[in-house]
C-alpha cells in the first residue's frame, strides 16, 4: 500500500488464528463464576461508598434531617387519626391543627405538672451530693484500706529510696468558660427552635395528606404499579403506626408502673420518676441504664440506710426486666419485634450521627425500615435480617 505509514504494522484482517493442538477447553462455568464474583464484588463496593456517603450527609445535615425524620414518624403516628376524622366529615387542614393543637397542649400541661419537683430536685443538689460522699466514703473505705495496705507492701518489696524535694509547680491559668445558666439558657432556645420547626413540619403533613400518594401514582406509568404503590404505602403506615402507638403505649405504662412502684417504696416524686422512665425507655439499652444510674443517686440521697436506697434501682430493674421479656414480646408479636443487634447497631450509629434526638428516633426509625422492607420482595433479606 502506497499510502500506508511505515509505522502502521501489517495485519491481514481476514486471517483467523489457529488453535493450538494441545489448548485446554475453555470452562465457561468457571468464567461465569468469575464474571459474576466480580459484579458481586463491585456492587457490594458501591453499597459501602453509598452508605458512608449517606451516613456523611446525615450528620452534615443534621439540623435539617433530624427534624424532618421526626416529623415524617409522627405523621406515620397520628396519619390513622386524621383519616378517622376525615370520615366524620372534618376537613384535613382543620383536622390537623387539631392534632397539633392537642399535640402541644399535651407538651405544656406536662412541663407544668413536671417543673415544680424537677425544681425542688435541682435546689436540693449541692446538698444531695454531699450526702452522697458521704455515703460513698462508707463504701470505699474498706476499698481504700486494701489499696493503701497494697501501695505500703509495694513500697517495702521495692523499697524506693525518698524522692527529692520538688520545685514549686509554676502556676497555670485556666480560662474559664460559659456559665452552666448561659448553657442552659442556649440549649433551651435551641430546643424549643427544634421542637417549632418539627411542630410546623408535622402540621403541613399532616394537612397533605394522600398528597404525595397521589403524585407518586401519577408519575408511575403501569396501574399495577400504580396499584402496588397504594398497597405497599397503606401498609406500611397502618403497620408503622401500630409499632409506635404500641411502644408509646408500653413506655407509659411502664413509666406508671414504676411510679406506682417507687411511690409505694415511699420515693418522693414518684410520678417524675415514672415520666423519666417513659421518656428514656425509647432508648433501648442505654435508657434503661441511665435511669439505674439517676435512680442509685437519688435512692442514696433520699433514704438514711445504703439497703433502702439501692431498693429504688432494684424495682425499677425488676420492672425493666419484665417489661422486656415478657410484655413486650407478647405485645407487640414477632413480627414487629427487632433484632437486638440490630437495635444496638442502630441506636450506637444514630447517637454518634445525631446525639441524644438520634438515640432516641433509632429504633423507631429502624422499625419503619424493617416495615418498609417486608412489603418489597427485592429488600426482604434486608427485613428479615432487621426482625429477631
């Protein structure tokens, strides 16, 4: 070719190359194998990128997601009562104020009933810790008689030499930071900002309605999908409804219980006692925790004899107990009963992305999940992985 570079090489086109005599076949089950390990390998690559992108911009946006993850449970929560009283007739904007309404009624009569002895509690702190030393001195002296016992044997068996005089240690000026009142006075207005802007978001959901339900079978091309939509949307709120309205239910009875409990063990305040239980109990693990330690203090500090006061976290542990193993799993069923790794993944993840709210919203927010997966059959694994 006259035209052709003497660079460009000779290659014939039509020329087919000869196979070798002693070529092995080729396995084509093994290189199936291989393609699909290597699909399987990239998508669970993409699956890792996509959830530690997820988990980055959960905590960046913290402000914006927790509220409106919030907000979205409590619509699935109160959605069965706004239906109800569309059927009486009453219009869903009117309907939702009233639940909001209530919703914040609810919230001021309780702060009210609740601030007097939360007050009384906090006056009496200074002198409550002082009684609490001095109850803990009796317990660590024994301790405190076996470690100084310990340090003198050491001292022999090394026999260190005197150490030499020190030099005056130079002074060090520590910065004093905020007041713990304009720490207090900040996290107030912060909470109360946060808990306006759930409220406001709650109300425009509630006021939509079947809104966004209505758009999604607009969008969807196909009326089996259209009519897959509606089922799987219908289920999975009547279903997320039942799970909280259930767990709310079973926190507040446990929270009366325990008042009961503590008020005949004659603890004061019993009723604050029994709506910090209700509270913490939507923290599974860690608040059942936090109210045995909170109830040791105040058990110590209340009752003159060490055995009186550690009666106050032993009935609320025996409460706890029974509440969890056995009311709550007749209650609420195995279907709607999660993994405890699970919770304690989900409840460890959230508390780190969103503090004390993301401990609180976990495993509400883990068992609309695991609600959501069981009505599609591509995310059923990841359901039954989530159930106990």
């Amino acid at each position: 070719m006259a035209n052709s570079s003497p660079l460009t090489p000779d290659v014939d086109p039509t020329a087919t190359p000869e196979p070798r005599p002693d070529a092995p076949e080729p396995n084509l089950e093994k290189l199936g194998e291989a393609v699909r390990d290597t699909a399987t390998v990239r998508s669970l690559a993409l699956t890792g990128l996509f959830l530690i992108a997820l988990f980055y911009a959960l905590q960046a946006g913290r402000e914006v997601f927790l509220p409106l993850t919030l907000a979205v449970l409590f619509n699935f929560l109160f959605s069965p009562v706004i239906r109800a009283m569309s059927r009486l007739r009453i219009p869903t904007p009117i309907s939702a104020a009233i639940v909001v309404l209530g919703l914040i009624g609810l919230i001021i009569l309780g702060v009210q009933q609740l601030t007097a002895p939360a007050e009384a509690w906090l006056a009496r702190a200074p002198r409550t810790m002082a009684v609490l030393n001095e109850k803990m001195r009796i317990i660590r002296k024994p301790m405190d008689r076996m470690t100084k016992t310990a340090e003198q044997v050491a001292q022999v068996a090394t026999a260190t030499p005197e150490p030499p005089p020190t030099t005056k240690a130079p002074t060090v000026v520590v910065q004093q930071g905020p007041s713990f009142s304009s720490r207090f006075v900040g996290s107030t207005q912060s909470l109360l900002a946060s808990a306006l802007e759930i409220l406001i978001l709650l109300y425009f959901l509630l006021a939509a309605g079947d809104m966004f339900l209505q758009k999604l079978i607009k969008v969807l091309p196909h009326f089996r999908d259209k009519k897959r939509a509606v089922t799987i949307m219908r289920e999975v709120e009547a279903s997320t409804s039942i799970y909280l309205g259930t767990i709310a239910l079973l926190n507040i009875t446990e929270g009366a219980v325990v008042a009961a409990v503590l008020w005949l063990l004659h603890m004061p305040n019993a009723p604050l006692w029994g709506v910090l239980v209700a509270l913490l109990e939507f923290v599974p693990y860690v608040g059942a925790a936090t109210m045995v330690a909170v109830l040791t203090l105040a058990g110590l500090t209340t009752f003159p004899t060490i055995g009186q006061g550690l009666l106050i976290p032993g009935g609320f542990l025996v409460v706890n107990l029974l509440w969890s193993n056995v009311v709550s799993p007749i209650v609420l069923g195995r279907r709607l009963t999660l993994n405890p790794l699970a919770i304690f993944v989900s409840v460890m993840v959230f508390w780190q992305l969103w503090g004390i709210a993301g401990g609180f919203v976990a495993v509400p927010l883990v068992a609309t999940v695991k609600i959501f997966c069981d009505h599609i059959e591509s995310l059923a694994p990841l359901g039954e992985f989530l159930g106990k």
